[in-house]
C-alpha cells in the first residue's frame, strides 16, 4: 500500500533520511523503532507530503506522490503533539474535518469518541485540554473517517492507562479488518501485542525490517525491548560505554 | 476554501486581541470626531493613524497568527487539502476578520461624521493597507520557520515603509533638487503603499493647495479616474505579488 523508494533527505547538516527503500503491506502492523533522531518522523512527514524529500519517491495506493493532495483521504494521522486553533471547540474540529473530507456520514468511525467520551467535552475550547485529552482528540480524528492506512507518531505517550488500553484495543480491531498501521513509539512494551513487523532505523538509514516472530528467533529474546536492545548495542559499538559505567559502579559498590 | 476560511475566521474573531484592536480604533476614530470641531482635521489625524499604527498591528498580529497556528496548517496538512488552500484559507481569514474590525472601528465613525470623497478615500487606502500588509505578513512568515526572526522581518518591513523609505526619498530629493522630478516622484510613490495612500487621501482634500507646482501635477494626476486606477492597480499589485511569492515558497517548504 505504501512504497518507498530510494528516499534521502538533508536538513542542512543532518542526512535526516538516507536511501531509505521499503514496502508496507496491507495488514501489517509496523513499528518504527530507532534511537532519538534517527529520522522516523521525517519519514513519516514524507509519506503525508509533509517534508518534501531531496530524492527518491514515494507511492501511495499505487500512486505516486506528486503534489495531488487526495491520496491523503486515505490515511488518518496522529501527530506526536495534537495542537488546534486555541479557541475552537472540540465539536467544531469534528464538523470542519467532516466538512473538508465530504465524506458521507455512515462511513464514519465514531467508536473512539464513544469511548473516550469526547461528547462530554464538545462544548468546550480547545485551549482549555490538558495535554493527554488532547492526545484522544487527535486519535479520534485520525480514526475518525475509517482511512485504509493509519499513522500514529508516538500514540500512547501521555495517555493514562485506561485510555491508552483503549487505544490499543482499537489498534487491534482496525488490525483485523486488514489495514496498513504504522507506528513510531519508545515505549516498545505498549508495541508488543499490536505489532507485527520492525522498522528498525538509526542515523536515517533503515537498518532493517523483520517479522517480529524472526526478531525473536535471531535474539533468542522474547520481550520486544530486550530483543532491541540487544541490536542497538551489537549496531553500534559506541553503546558499549554504557555496560562500562553500569558495570564499574557496580564493582564499586563491592569494595 | 471557504470552508476552511470559515473556522480560520471564526477562531481569528474570538481573539482578544483583534477585538481590542477594533474598540481602539472605534475610540480613536470617535474621539477624533468629538475634540475636533472640523472633520476634514479629524480625518487628518485619523490619516495618520490608518497609515502609521494599523500597518503596524496589522503586520504583528498576522505574523504571530501564523505561528500560533503552525501546528494546525500542520494538521491540515494531513488532510486531503493542497497547500495553495490551506495558505489562501490562512489568508482569507485573516483578511476577512481584520477587514471586519477596520470598518467597524474607522467605517461606521467615517460613514456618521464624514461621508464624503475624503471620507471614503480613507476608507479605500485603509481596507488597501489592510491587505497590503496581510499579504507582507504572510510572505515575512512564510519564508522564516523561526518565529523571532519571522516577527523581526515583519518589523522591519514595517520600518522600512513607514520611516525608512521616506527618509531615502528626501535624501533623493534634496540632493537632485537642480533637476524637474515631478514625474520621479510619481514613480517613488508607487513603490511604498503607504506613501501612496497617504498621497491619494491628501489630494482629496484642501491642503494639496499649498504644496505649489508638484502638488497641481499630483492633483492633476491623482484626482481623476486614472489616478484612481493607478492607486488600485499599484495597490493591487502590492497584495498579490507578496501573496504569490509567499505561495510558492509554501509549497516547496517543508513543515
């Protein structure tokens, strides 16, 4: 459903993204992992036309992208900070996004405003959400028009616990209906029952992509982030100062 | 678009600010009216003040508009909207709720005390300047992604028309006194839109009398219906080439 092809990206010094090539299938659910900066949002603004990348393209539904905003009904997106106009209402960011989108009424997923019971709070302005309400905000929208591919950056960060099982309880549900869900997170155990393959990214370059079953298998670990962890340390030599320190303050303590 | 422009507007009309804005110029404008004894010296001091303090509102607020609702072109983004109509929507409503408070802070007091040519002159180069700086605003925001620098360019371009230019003018002036430049400064004038309303409205009335030989060229000129299409195509031009410019840097940007 979404193919990149030799993408690269430059921010002045930074190779954000460097010949990045993937597929994403329907039915997948991908995590997208990799340490701070590694150019996982990038990518992900790529895909939604976002950030415009130096090389390489990228196709959506078997179109590519070229400047034609449409291929976007498809997807619903949850950004990592969900900020709106300060003095709109939260009901009215649902009716204007119905507005935009002309999408008949029946279609629409109305299931995590049930949920998370947004109804209640229609009325007030947006600017008076705490932060974690706002994150709901965001992911009702993203849900809201029943895209064929979902988008989710960082989705339970800063969510309670009760709300973030909801959301994943509807991850689960969309999963099941055979759709392309694509997620970046550090908080890799809320991953683990969702996913299915691993994006794993560092410095830009995509340093692999694996069912998570293989992952497993090749680690000989069976918690997701011990399993990462393993990979980032063997990936990167520098990380082995990190044991070191752990290591000397322990011996310390012996003495 | 308008669609979009509709909540851009209604969120921009619930702003503190631009109500605040409003009542000051409504209080302006009626206390003007009531200390002075002669409209005409009312519309004078009122002159001033559309072509000093508004492009200066004008200019800040729409800056830091554009800023505050970084986030929100943002989430528009990842809609099926192209830029070109997310920026214009932007635009429109900006134009539209400014527009809003000048007519009724400066319209309603002009149209009660002062309903004649004058009157409306100021009425056309305040709703021009409107635009005018809307327009430089947008193009000072769009091309800076950091907000202080956007804002410093935004004052800047303020200075340079309101103080700046006026200045080299007279240095130019001055020092090629010996030769006939009348038709120069016809030129001049149209390359800072405040001069050139300042001009327009001020032909309009008696003082034009005192200012000898250039003065009878520029009423000659500007008072008839060439020098009306002159003003507004030369207005015109002002609004739609920053605009432009502004578009084409936003479609390339990345966000």
């Amino acid at each position: 459903m979404i193919r990149i092809e030799n993408i690269s990206k430059r921010f002045k010094r930074l190779q954000a993204l460097d010949k990045i090539n993937v597929e994403f299938h329907k039915g997948q659910v991908i995590s997208l992992v990799g340490p701070n900066g590694s150019g996982k949002t990038t990518l992900i603004k790529c895909i939604l036309g976002m950030v415009k990348a130096d090389k390489g393209r990228i196709a959506v539904n078997n179109e590519y992208i070229n400047g034609n905003p449409c291929y976007k009904s498809d997807i619903g997106y949850m950004p990592q900070i969900g900020r709106y106009p300060d003095n709109m209402k939260v009901g009215q960011l649902f009716e204007m996004l119905q507005n935009i989108r002309n999408q008949s009424k029946e279609h629409l997923d109305k299931e995590l405003i049930e949920q998370f019971n947004l109804i209640t709070i229609f009325e007030k302005p947006m600017r008076t959400l705490s932060g974690g309400t706002r994150q709901k905000v965001s992911a009702a929208v993203a849900f809201l028009f029943n895209p064929g591919i979902l988008i989710l950056d960082e989705p339970t960060a800063g969510l309670d616990p009760l709300s973030s099982e909801i959301l994943k309880e509807k991850i689960l549900k969309e999963k099941a209906k055979g759709k392309l869900i694509l997620i970046t997170s550090h908080i890799l155990n809320d991953l683990e029952e969702l996913t299915t393959d691993i994006m794993y990214m560092q410095e830009g370059k995509m340093e692999f992509i694996k069912r998570i079953d293989t992952l497993r298998e090749e680690t000989g670990e069976l918690r997701l982030n011990k399993a990462i962890a393993k990979i980032m340390r063997r990936g990167n030599a520098d990380t082995g100062w990190i044991d070191k320190i752990l290591n000397s303050v322990k011996e310390e303590k012996k003495y | 678009m308008l669609k979009l422009s509709r909540y851009i507007l209604y969120d921009i009309l619930r702003n503190k600010i631009i109500i605040a804005y409003t009542l000051f110029l409504l209080a302006m404008s009626l206390s003007m009216f009531q200390m002075e004894g002669n409209n005409s010296k009312a519309i004078l001091s009122l002159m001033n003040i559309v072509l000093i303090m508004l492009p200066l509102i004008i200019i800040m607020f729409t800056t830091i508009h554009y800023y505050n609702s970084y986030e929100f072109i943002e989430l528009m983004l990842s809609q099926p909207m192209s830029r070109t109509r997310i920026l214009m929507s932007e635009y429109s409503g900006a134009c539209i709720s400014l527009l809003t408070s000048f007519f009724i802070g400066v319209g309603v007091p002009v149209l009660i005390y002062s309903p004649d040519t004058i009157g409306i002159s100021l009425l056309f180069t305040g709703s021009a300047l409107t635009l005018v700086f809307t327009s430089l605003a947008f193009f000072a925001s769009v091309i800076s992604r950091d907000k202080a620098k956007g804002i410093g360019i935004a004052l800047l371009l303020w200075f340079y028309f309101t103080l700046i230019y006026d200045g080299l003018v007279l240095l130019i002036l001055f020092n090629f006194s010996d030769y006939p430049l009348e038709k120069f400064t016809l030129v001049l004038s149209a390359l800072n839109p405040v001069d050139l309303g300042r001009i327009f409205i001020m032909l309009k009335m008696d003082v034009s009398a005192l200012m000898g030989y250039t003065g009878a060229l520029y009423k000659d000129f500007f008072g008839g219906f060439w020098g009306l299409l002159f003003t507004t195509g030369i207005m015109f031009l002002w609004i739609i080439v920053p605009l432009r410019l502004s578009v084409k840097y936003f479609r390339k940007k990345d966000l």
